[in-house]
C-alpha cells in the first residue's frame, strides 16, 4: 500500500501526467463547446507553465553545487 500512496514506479511523473490531462481536457472542453478559446488558451499555458516549472526544479538539483 505505501508503494501506492508514494507513487510506485510513476512516482516522478505524476506532474507530467496532470499537466498532460488538464491539456487534454482543456482541448476536449473547447471541442465539446462548454469553453472559448480564450479560456482553452489560458489553461493550456497554465499547465504548461507547470510542466516547465517542474522541469526547471529538476534540473537545478542535477549540478551537486558545481557552478555551470
């Protein structure tokens, strides 16, 4: 169980797969006509922006104190 409460095996992916669904269901949104585009836009950045953010987090760790 605490295998599954951590994550398991998608444990440093769960960000990427949340971004990734809140994409999908920005797009499937607009397409089904419950949003604009305008709004689709805005939450599409958005979790864009998080992906990103995580991916920058994640890199500055890599270095072990060497300046680069």
């Amino acid at each position: 169980m605490r295998k599954f409460l951590r994550g398991g095996q998608l444990s440093g992916y769960r960000t990427y797969i949340i971004s990734a669904t809140g994409i999908l269901s920005a797009v499937a949104a607009y397409l089904v006509g419950d949003t604009d585009l305008f709004t689709m836009c805005q939450a599409i950045f958005t979790l864009g922006g998080i992906y990103f953010l995580r991916r920058s987090n994640e890199n500055k760790g890599n270095n072990n104190g060497k300046n680069s």
